[in-house]
C-alpha cells in the first residue's frame, strides 16, 4: 500500500511566511528557512515554499530565499510562484528545489508543463489548482472555476477540465487548493478532491481547510488524495507532523512514520 505524503506549505510574501484565511487576512508567520527547518524536523514528508505575490508583482521566484530554506532541508522541497519559463525554473531548482509548482503560467501558456518536464521530469512538475465552488450553479463542484493570480482573478476555466488537461500535457502531480476552505481549519474539501482525484491518474495533493488529524483522515478517505498539506496548524503550534502521523496511523492511514 502507497503511504500518504502529510506536506507542510510555506506561503511567503516580502521573504516572510504568512498565512491567511480564504486567501486574505493575512498575518506573519516566521522566518521561512527556519519554518522549513522545523517543520521537516517535526516529521513532514515535504516541504512546499511558495512565493505568493511574485505573479502579481510581475517580478521571478526569491531566489535567495528558496537557498536559504533548501540549505537547511532532507526532505522533498517544492518551489512556486513567479515561475514563467523552463529557464526560471532552472534557476529555481539550481537554488535548491527538487521540484517546482506552476499556476497561472501554466494557464496562460500550457506548453510551459512540457517544457519544463522534458528538461527536469514530470515527477518535478507540480501543477496547482486554486479552485472555487460554482455560486449558484446545478453543480457546484463539477462547475468548480480556477482562479489565478494568488486567487485574485477568476479564469472562466472549469476545474476538472484544467486538471485533465495538465496531466495530459505532462504534470506529474496536481496541487489542489479549495479557496472556499482556505485557513478556515474545518475540513478539506473532500468532494471537490474527490472529484479531480477520479478525473486524473496523477497524485492530488489536498490543501485549504486543515484543523484536525480527522480532517487529514478525511481526505485520504473519502477525498481520495495522495497527499494533504497544510499550513496554519503546523507554523502556529497546534502539532506537528510527528504528532499528525500517530494519529493517522493509529486510524489505520499509511504513513511513514519519522524515526
């Protein structure tokens, strides 16, 4: 049996971790090189770091951040944000990702999936998705719209759509983001993880919503996910991956356990 991937994500802003809730209301959280360091101490299997408003501000990936948080890591390190170009993302994984995350360039020029994975892989080829339900519509799930520019502009672009069409073009993993659960610590959105889950072959990793172990318990579930990241609950005390992964374990989830 596959063991489940618990994922710490740092989201910068300015070199400093933040975080926030349904992408807005955001406080300061820590220094990211040193977050990185304990989260991976504390028993992560992954650490994503991302540079939320490097899209927005038009300008490449902290470079000099991402090196100071790969120094200190032995676990898996995803990158994203400001990554435009196979060449930017070269630059990102000489500065010490293993992997680099990809949202509203993907969109805005899908052949970017190819490229990069042709030079690096598709397992370093993290697509992300950040997805909010259909107001209104007879489907709210399925009629589920990506969004772009850390979550400030709607694409008209449905989410399942966009999912299959990453893989297809050759992502190796596809990082799902429910807007709509974002810091709010209730729960995953188990059905819209499901959903993309059943439409692609790839891994989905689950992120927005994590309060509790039951929560992780409930995307691995009934949401079908690989892999669970989350944020606030790591970088703010209330556990640690260690603590996170006894208990999934003792609910009979797979997960490696740290030494």
């Amino acid at each position: 049996m596959l063991t489940k991937r618990v994922i710490a994500c740092l989201d910068v802003r300015g070199g400093r971790v933040v975080k926030g809730v349904q992408f807005v209301d955001i406080v300061d959280a820590g220094d990211p090189a040193e977050l990185a360091q304990r989260h991976a101490a504390g028993g992560a299997d992954e650490i994503v770091l991302l540079d939320i408003t490097a899209t927005h501000e038009g300008r490449g990936t902290l470079l000099e951040t991402v090196r100071r948080a790969s120094a200190k890591l032995f676990v898996p390190f995803t990158v994203g944000g400001g990554i435009r170009t196979a060449e930017d993302a070269a630059a990102v994984f000489e500065a010490g990702a293993d992997k680099v995350s990809i949202n509203s360039a993907a969109l805005a020029r899908p052949e970017l999936i190819g490229e990069i994975g042709s030079s690096f892989g598709a397992q370093a080829v993290i697509v992300a998705i950040d997805a909010r339900r259909s107001r209104g519509g007879a489907d709210p799930v399925g009629e589920a719209e990506v969004y772009v520019s850390g979550g400030r502009t709607p694409t008209g672009r449905r989410v399942l759509d966009w999912a299959r069409e990453a893989e297809q073009r050759g992502a190796g993993e596809l990082l799902l983001t429910s807007m709509d659960a974002d810091g709010t610590k209730t729960g995953f959105d188990c059905e819209l993880t499901s959903r993309v889950s059943a439409a692609v072959d790839i891994p989905v990793i689950a992120s927005g919503g994590a309060g509790s172990s039951t929560h992780f318990a409930e995307v691995f579930g009934r949401g079908r996910a690989d892999a669970a990241l989350a944020a606030s609950i790591f970088h703010f005390g209330v556990t640690d991956s260690r603590a996170l992964k006894a208990e999934l374990a003792e609910a009979g989830v797979a997960v490696r356990l740290p030494c």
